[in-house]
C-alpha cells in the first residue's frame, strides 16, 4: 500500500460532521496563518449587548456555543440538513431557537427582528438581511473569498470555484446598496499549509464545492505530485482568502 491509498482508506474510516475542522487543526495537520482580525473578539462585546440575536448558518452549533451566554433572543439558522439535528442537540439546551431554511431570500424570521446579526463563512442576501435588521442594527461577517485555494485547484489541473468574483468589494458594495454603512472592511489573503495529502483529501470532502466531482481516480497523478512534494518538503501551502465587514443599518 502506498501513502496515497494508507490517506485514503484512513478518511473513508474516519467520521465528521458539521463544519467542525478540529480533526485537522487540533492535530496539526492542517495550519494556516494568522488573520489580521479576530471574528470572535469582535462578535462577543456586541453580543453580549444585544437584546436579540441571529448567527446566520451554525452548522453544528459548535462555533456558537463557545459565545455563551446568549442574549434573551438567541437564533440560529442552518441550511445543511444533516447539520441541523447536530446544532439542536448542542444549542437548544442552551436557550437558542434552531431554524432550517432554504433560501437565503426567505429567512423565517420577522422584519426588524435582530439587532445584531453575525455570520461566519454563510451565504447571505443583503435584501434579507436588511429586512430583518433593526435599524442602527449591526451585522457582522467573515466570509470565505472566491479566490480561496484557487492556486490548490490549479495544481489539481481543476476548474476554478464558481464563486471566484466574491470578494470585499462585491460584498461591500451589496450591502451598500441597501443602506448599510460599513464600520469596518477588510481583506487578507493567508497562507494555509497542509501536512499530509490525507489532510487535503479531508478538507476537499468537507468543502465539495471546492472542486465539484471530485475523486482520488481522477486526481490520482496530481495528488501523487502533491504527496512527493509534501514527503520531500515537509509540508504544502496555498492560499486562502478571508474578508470582513461590519455594517451598520441606517
């Protein structure tokens, strides 16, 4: 067995869930370099002033959680159903409202409901978002960038995400339109290295929209060429793309 086929049958053995990448991080496996910001800090002063708020797309709750307490109104929306059962189970005992959707057009909530709203790497509508926004609310996202491992994708000779034109300026710019005034905007573009080829057989499972269709058989020489690199080098690097913004509702 070579080390290619020992990754792949050890991430065929192993189980996830949620977007929880702990399994890699907390091993070492996969590290990427320091943001210029940090979304926590920057969420929990306003959290911890709010009467009411939204985490846009929990996933399995496990990123929220480490924000409680919670305001007297604490929701969370999720659109991945297979996550849903995993955010109830660790959110509704801590008081917070669990609801699916399936349109990010068409949240379940009233308008002016939220006077804070975050959101962590989640889709979002600025018209939505502004409908259930109260004025002077805030709303806060970090979101994962279009051109995130792109140069990951070049290397597998694939196609490039289909979210390659999101980046700060699109995102700002929407938001703007629907009368928000940005507090804060930035962008990074952070190094991310990955330590064994398993570590990026995962990551490409967990994100599937990275590279749509993808399989081992159809990779298997580039994976091969990364292997190399990674046993001769130690390591592999690529880069992500992060952004946030802050924005007021006036």
């Amino acid at each position: 067995m070579n080390n290619l086929q020992f990754w792949i049958k050890d991430l065929e053995s192993s189980t996830f869930s949620g977007w929880n990448f702990s399994y890699l991080t907390e091993s070492g496996r996969m590290d990427s370099e320091p943001l210029n910001w940090n979304y926590y800090s920057l969420a929990l002063p306003h959290l911890r002033q709010a009467e009411a708020a939204l985490d846009m797309g929990t996933g399995g709750g496990e990123y929220l959680s480490s924000f409680y307490p919670f305001p007297r109104r604490m929701a969370a929306t999720e659109g991945y159903k297979p996550n849903i059962p995993l955010a109830k189970a660790k959110l509704e005992p801590l008081g917070v409202e669990v609801l699916s959707f399936v349109n990010d057009a068409a949240l379940p909530f009233q308008s002016d409901e939220f006077d804070l709203v975050i959101n962590k790497h989640e889709s979002f509508d600025p018209n939505e978002v502004k409908r259930i926004v109260k004025p002077s609310g805030l709303f806060i996202t970090q979101q994962v960038g279009g051109s995130d491992m792109a140069d990951l994708n070049e290397r597998l000779h694939a196609d490039q995400c289909i979210y390659n034109g999101w980046n700060l300026e699109s995102a700002a710019a929407g938001l703007k339109k629907e009368g928000f005034r940005a507090a804060a905007a930035i962008e990074q573009f952070p190094k991310t290295r990955f330590y064994d080829i398993g570590a990026i057989l995962y990551y490409l499972k967990a994100i599937p929209w990275q590279i749509p269709g993808f399989s081992y058989d159809k990779y298997e020489q580039q994976l091969l060429d990364i292997q190399y690199e990674i046993e001769t080098r130690g390591y592999i690097e690529f880069t992500s793309h992060r952004f946030l913004i802050m924005a007021i509702k006036e």
